[in-house]
C-alpha cells in the first residue's frame, strides 16, 4: 500500500456450485465468518467487509477421497469458529490444526479415513494480506493497473515437472497427472504435516483478489483470466460462471472476488 494508508473494506462477490457433471458439491467457501457448503447457487452473494482482520477462503473436497464435502467443510467451519488470527504464524497454526480436527473426525467415525481437502485463501487486516494455499486451490492478485499475478504455487506433481523444466506451463493442462496434488489438508494420519505456503502483500486502492478452486482455473483457462480482471466483482463473478458453464462446467465451480479499498491511516500524523 502507498504510505499512511490502510485497507478500510473489501467489496465481495461469491459463487459455489455443483457444476454440470458432478452429483454433489465438494467445495466450500468462508466468507465474512459464513460457510457455505454442498450448494448450487443462483447468483452470487454478494457483501461489503469492513471488520478487520477477517479470512476470506476456498475448499476442494479431493477427488476420490471418501467425504470430500465434509472435509472441506469441516475444515472452514474449523476455522469460521476460532478467533482470527493477527499474524501469518498465528494463521499457519490454526490452518495445521483444522487438520487435526480432520483427525478427530476420523477417530470419531473410521468411515472417514482418508477424507482430505485443499485450501487456500486470505488473511486481510487493515495493514496488508497473508495469502495461503495448500493443494491447488488458487489467489491470483489484479493490480490497480490491470495485470493479474498468480499469487500461489500449486502443491501438484504436474506443478513439480514444471519447476524440474521437464514440463511445460501448455502440456500441463492436459497432462494425465494434472490433478494429482502432492500436500493437502487430511484427516486419518495420511498427511501429518501439510505444507502451508504463505505470502504476504500490501495492496493498493483498486487491488483485487480472486480466490478459486481449480474448477474454475482450470477449466475457465484464459477467458476465466480475462474475465477475473473486468468490471465489479459481481460482474466477473457472474461472468467466470457463464464461462465455466458453456465449457461443460465437469467440475464444481467455486470464486471470492474482493476489491480493495484503502485510505489515509487516521492514525498517521
């Protein structure tokens, strides 16, 4: 942020749904302290957040994991019901330890071994933004500018190959390990110790966030790009939406856009 400001509110829209192909949603979202779990919504919720500091946050029940709708929500609502954290260790801490709730889940009922989850999301305060992932679940950043920057590394064995230089950005779209994560939010001892990557900005005025699970990265591809830097947050929401349903929409969608707003620090001075 430019000197002696402070980030004041966050203008948000929000979108989850089942997609076309899937039977149920495995995704959640938090936002403004609410969960939003196993829905298809019509429209996008839309809301203005001005207490601070407040995590922002999406969830991707793994495929092919037993339960990926209760652990993704377990996981948010694990984190919905402790109080925020202030800084990106506090953060780092109560993340890890959704995870040992994941675990208790699983002690409570065997059924569930293995249920796992990605994650990632926002911590704002009025001073800046931890950004955090886990799997690969995506925050990109658009700057007041208009360019948009990837703000997280997918935890992915395609993600791997490409940072070893034996595969391309282009082949790992259709590559057939493409959604083989490598770190994720578990329950039932699978993952003990998962990788929470985090990273902090400071934003400026007319910064925005898009948070998405990779039904929407993915399948969205650049028109989801284009579409995440244009208009309100409402309007690129609604947007993103149409794009991922007229590619066949084979995954659940879920997106948090969050514009920015800052001003002068009163306590400058």
């Amino acid at each position: 942020m430019k000197d002696g400001s402070m980030i004041t509110s966050l203008q948000i829209a929000a979108y989850t749904h089942t997609g076309l192909y899937r039977r149920r949603n495995e995704d959640s979202m938090l936002v403004s302290g609410r969960v939003y779990s196993g829905i298809s919504m019509e429209a996008p919720v839309l809301s203005t957040e001005g207490q601070f500091p407040v995590i922002l946050a999406v969830a991707d029940g793994i495929g092919g994991s037993v339960a990926g709708d209760v652990a993704s929500r377990s996981v948010l609502e694990f984190i919905a019901t402790r109080p925020v954290p202030d800084n990106e260790d506090a953060l780092k801490e109560v993340v890890t330890s959704s995870g040992k709730h994941l675990d208790h889940l699983v002690r409570s009922n065997p059924a569930l071994f293995g249920l796992g989850t990605t994650i990632s999301g926002i911590l704002c305060s009025q001073a800046g933004i931890t950004i955090f992932s886990c799997g690969d679940s995506r925050v990109y950043l658009r700057s007041e500018h208009g360019s948009l920057t990837l703000m997280t590394r997918d935890h992915s064995v395609v993600q791997e190959m490409i940072d070893a230089g034996t595969l391309t950005e282009e082949k790992a779209r259709s590559h057939p390990f493409g959604h083989i994560i490598t770190s994720c939010i578990s329950g039932g001892g699978t993952s003990p110790h998962p990788d929470i990557r985090t990273g902090e900005i400071m934003p400026n005025n007319g910064d925005r966030v898009i948070i998405c699970t990779d039904g929407v990265w993915d399948y969205g591809g650049s028109e989801f790009l284009q579409a995440a830097i244009s208009g309100d947050p409402c309007t690129a929401v609604s947007r993103i939406r149409d794009i991922c349903m007229e590619k066949g929409a084979p995954d659940n969608i879920t997106l948090i856009i969050g514009d920015i707003v800052t001003s002068p620090d009163a306590r400058e001075g």
